[in-house]
C-alpha cells in the first residue's frame, strides 16, 4: 500500500516530541485507509486500548498519554490524536476544565484532518468550537500557553489549526 499520496505530512518535521512513544506506520485518513482498529491491515488492529491514567493539570510533564497526544496532534496523526485525547476527556468527566481543554484540543485535530480532507465547512465550525473552549481555559493549561494558541486560530480561522508548543514552565 503506498501511503505517502494519501495522507498528509508533519508541518514542521523538526517540531519538539514530548513523548517517547513511536508513531503508528501510517496516519489514518477516513475513506482512504484502512481502519486502524476494525481492519487486519489497521496499525491498531487486535492491540488493546489501554484505559487512561488522567493526570492532574499541573502534573502534565508525567503524562505519557497526554503528551503522546500532543505529538500525534503536532506530527498530522489527527484521528490517532483524537482517539488519545478522547480517553482523556472521558476520563475527565467531559465537564470538568480539564475536559473542556481536552475536547478543545480534540476539534482543533478534527479540525485539521477537515482541512486536509478540504471540507472548509467542518473546518471552520471546529476551529470555532475549540476556539470557544480555549477561552474558558486559564491562560497557561497543562504547559500549553492557551492565550497563544488562541490569538493563533484567531488569526487562521480557516485553518489549519496551529501546532502546539508545550511550554517549559513551572507553572501548569
């Protein structure tokens, strides 16, 4: 199967990694690739799902799975990013902050994978509704400056949504 035409590239190759877990073999793209969990050929086909360990918000440096999820998000891995972020947020009760900041940052990879896909009506309406659930989030979250990130899709309201710079600070 050759996948370098079907599916999108890493926008910026030399980007930090956060995580030291290594990426599937190919980023899924609905309608064009096989599945990752329901085909035999998928990356995740017949692997466990692993229940997430939610991490408290100023514990985010140890958070494996939540900066796995940054790098799949960073590295075009939209729907693996998605997956990842979406056992986050249902671990974190969907109502809570932190589950606001997580589904902000799952239709912000939905967003993008819209875009890739060129439905700039999907793209739009998800950058605007991670937009909206950025701004009820403190400025700094999980090491992720937030008012950044938002002056970023300010300004790219047609996407693609920017990629995600996790901050050094002490602060969460």
């Amino acid at each position: 199967m050759q996948i370098d035409a079907i599916e999108p590239r890493a926008p910026d190759p030399s980007w930090p990694r956060y995580s030291h877990r290594p990426f599937p073999f190919y980023r899924f793209i609905p309608g064009r690739l096989p599945h990752p969990r329901r085909d035999p050929r998928g990356h995740s086909y017949g692997v466990e799902e692993v229940k997430a360990v939610l991490p408290r918000p100023e514990q985010w440096r140890g958070a494996d799975e939540y900066l796995y999820g940054i790098d799949l998000y960073n590295y075009a891995y939209w729907w693996e990013c998605h997956e990842v972020l979406e056992r986050l947020w249902h671990a974190a009760g969907r109502k809570t902050e932190q589950a606001n900041f997580f589904r902000a940052l799952i239709q912000l990879a939905a967003a993008n994978l819209k875009h890739f896909l060129g439905d700039r009506h999907a793209t739009s309406n998800l950058l605007a509704a991670g937009l909206a659930r950025l701004e009820t989030i403190p400025v700094w979250y999980m090491g992720v400056d937030v008012a950044n990130l938002i002056d970023h899709l300010r300004q790219h309201k047609q996407g693609p949504a920017p990629l995600i710079r996790m901050n050094q600070r002490t602060t969460s």
